[in-house]
C-alpha cells in the first residue's frame, strides 16, 4: 500500500506530545484512526482526529486540576495510521497489525474514526495478552446487532462480534449510557450473557462523586472480578447532543460531560489493569463552536491523567497482563 497519506489526515500533535520517532519512547502513544466507511447516519468522523488534536491546544500546560499530574512529556503521538479508504475488511486487515506493534511497546490511545475500527484493536489486544478483556464501553448504542442494515459487519455489530470470537469476557462487559432505539434481544444482549448496563435513563440526575458512587463501585467491582486486561472505549455520543453535537448518530436524552469526567476520573485512577482506550465518533462538520472535540479532547487527556494517578503499581500491572 502506497505511503503517502490523504489530504485529511492530521498533522497536528497531540498537546504536548513529541511526533513518535520510535515506538516505546514514552509510557503512552496516541494514533489516530481516520476512518468513517462504516457509519450508517452521518459520515465525517475521518476527521475526527484532527478535530480532536485542534482542541487538544486548549489544555494549556495540561496539569489536571484533580490528579495534578501533566501527560506532557509522557505521550508521544504517532500521527495518523495510513489505511485503505473504503473497505472495512480492508482497513481491518490492515489497522490490526499496526495496532498490534504499538500496543507492544506504549499503552496506546486511539482517536477516531467510527466505531467499526474498535474490532480490530480488541483483536490486536487479544493477541498481545493472550486472553479475553474486560471491556468499559461508554455509548448511546448497544453495538450489539447481528448485521449492519443487511451487512455483515458495521460500527453497530462490533460488541456482538467481539463477544462471538472470544476477544472479550461477557462477565466483564459493562455498558454505560445506552438508550438508543434497538430492539428488545440487542438492547439487552450484553446483560443477557453476564454483563452490565446502565442505561442513560438510569442515570438521569445523577451527578457528582457522591450520587454516582454505587455506579463507580459496581462497575470497578465488575472489571476487578473479571481478572483480565481492561480496554476502555467512549463513542462520544454517549454525550447528550447538547454537550456534543458533533457525532454521526446523536440520541437525545445523554449523558452530561460532567457525569462522563466524574466516571472516568472515579474509575480510571484506580488499580484496574487498563490497556488502553479509544474515543470514536467524533464527526466535527456537525460541531458547533467546537463542542464535541473539545469534550473528546479533555475525556482523552482525563484519561492519561487518571492512568498517571493511578501510579507504578497499576502500569506494571498493565505491562504484566
């Protein structure tokens, strides 16, 4: 495959972070996937991380106010991956084995890109560790549909497909913010084999580390009990429209940017052994005033915050899985 990019492709960095010179210089990589043939509604999420590396600038020296630690300086970013254009078994084929290579020397983070391209990087996890993961999957949508709109596969059928070849643990799975309109057998598929959902109705006036608390605790209690590698993955419109209106697919009744931050800096600073995460979905032509790349921006650096915080002993533990 040709190695020249497409015009789109991101040439910004990540904030603070030096371009890759070589994997493994850095604790964490970022690489983004800018990729968007599987959407179904909105397409443009190709360009979602450049959008997100843009708002990523607004993160000033990038000290959190809660963790007061910086990524800066522990972050490199490998800019966008060169991938086939319009065919998702394409681009599966060959994201796979790129993701493989640097998920074996930084815990990586992932800007997308539609959510199609979470397959292959739970197929490359699953190689690198050699077992199934626990998945923290943030989403209006259940992504658990047998076919794409008569399609084998899409980014609605990841989650199905993902259990179905054994890269995740049913019992480890857990869904935080679904609501999307699905029926019965797809919205509850993931409960159906052992795992857990919250739906967004469900955590309607929740708000704060005090209210959502038992949320926090079932779900860290749930990723602890399914003793495996940890792989977080945030569709941006789990967000309500009103905080991030810039997505391919978004479902009114959502999640608060507020709820979303007080979840990941409750569960990602804690001893859990994550390998790594991506945001999706990110399709800045239907932004306004820069809203959802913004919001993704910040959800990311959260989560490289939170990694930080959690210390040594919870990087170690990732290394070991």
């Amino acid at each position: 495959m040709a190695q020249h990019g497409f015009a789109f492709l991101a040439q910004q960095h990540w904030f603070g972070a030096a371009p890759a010179s070589g994997a493994g210089a850095a604790t964490f990589g970022v690489a983004g996937v800018a990729w968007d043939g599987a959407t179904t509604n909105r397409p443009g999420a190709r360009f979602g991380p450049a959008a997100i590396r843009q708002a990523s600038a607004m993160l000033c020296d990038g000290t959190h106010p809660l963790f007061d630690v910086s990524p800066i300086g522990h972050v490199q970013d490998h800019g966008d991956l060169r991938l086939p254009n319009t065919s998702l078994a394409a681009m599966r084929a060959a994201l796979q084995p790129q993701a493989l290579e640097l998920m074996r020397h930084q815990h990586m983070v992932w800007l997308g890109g539609d959510h199609a391209m979470t397959l292959s990087l739970l197929r490359a996890a699953r190689e690198l560790h050699g077992r199934p993961l626990a998945v923290l999957h943030f989403d209006a949508h259940c992504d658990t549909w047998e076919d794409h709109f008569g399609e084998p596969s899409g980014h609605g059928t990841w989650v199905y497909e993902a259990v179905q070849e054994g890269l995740v643990l049913p019992r480890g799975l857990v869904q935080i913010g679904i609501r999307s309109a699905a029926e019965r057998a797809a919205r509850e598929y993931v409960s159906a084999i052992g795992g857990l959902i919250f739906t967004a109705r469900e955590l309607r006036g929740l708000d704060g580390a005090t209210q959502l608390a038992g949320v926090v605790r079932a779900t860290a209690q749930r990723l602890q009990a399914a003793d495996a590698p940890v792989y977080l993955t945030l569709d941006i419109d789990c967000l309500d429209p009103a905080f991030a209106p810039g997505t391919g697919t978004p479902e009114p009744g959502g999640l608060s940017t507020s709820q979303v931050l007080t979840l990941l800096e409750d569960l990602c600073a804690r001893p859990l052994p994550f390998v790594g995460m991506d945001c999706v979905e990110v399709a800045p032509a239907y932004d306004h005033a820069e809203l959802t790349s913004n919001a993704a921006a910040v959800l990311v650096w959260t989560y490289l915050c939170a990694r930080l915080a959690a210390g040594p002993v919870a990087r170690h533990a990732e290394q070991d899985s």
